[in-house]
C-alpha cells in the first residue's frame, strides 16, 4: 500500500487536489484488498499544537482548511 505524509503536510502543500488524490489512491487500494468502509480522513482540529495525539494527523488547526481538505479527500474517495 502506498505511505502518505501525515495530513498536515498534505495541506502544507496548499493544493487541495493532494487531498483528493490521497483519498483517490486510498479508495483504489482498498477496493482491490476486498476493503468496502475506509475510515478516514481524520477531521480532527489542531487547536493545541502540544497534543500529540492530534498533531500531524490533523490537516490544521483551522477548522475551515481541514473541512476544505477533508472534503477533498472525501471526494477523491468517490
């Protein structure tokens, strides 16, 4: 399976169509593993960059940028 950058690099990039075509790529490798729910993107808000549980896996600390992004990568799934 291809390895990503965490979600916050994605959206470092500033190009939501990185979003859409992580969630592209994650759709195609789970459908030819048999796999027919995918639990992601992680929507979660950044808004305590000490949190390490959160951190990277986060698109932003923005919740408008990671509803942006998240969105993306929904639609790259479709």
């Amino acid at each position: 399976t291809t390895r990503f950058t965490p979600a916050m690099g994605v959206a470092a990039t500033g190009d939501k169509r990185n979003a859409f075509m992580m969630g592209k790529v994650t759709a195609i490798e789970a459908k030819a593993l048999g796999v027919h729910q995918i639990y992601a993107p992680v929507l979660d808000v950044n808004n305590n960059p000490e949190n390490p549980v959160i951190n990277v896996r986060s698109f932003s600390g923005d919740p408008e940028m990671v509803a942006d992004y998240g969105t993306a990568f929904m639609q790259g799934v479709l």
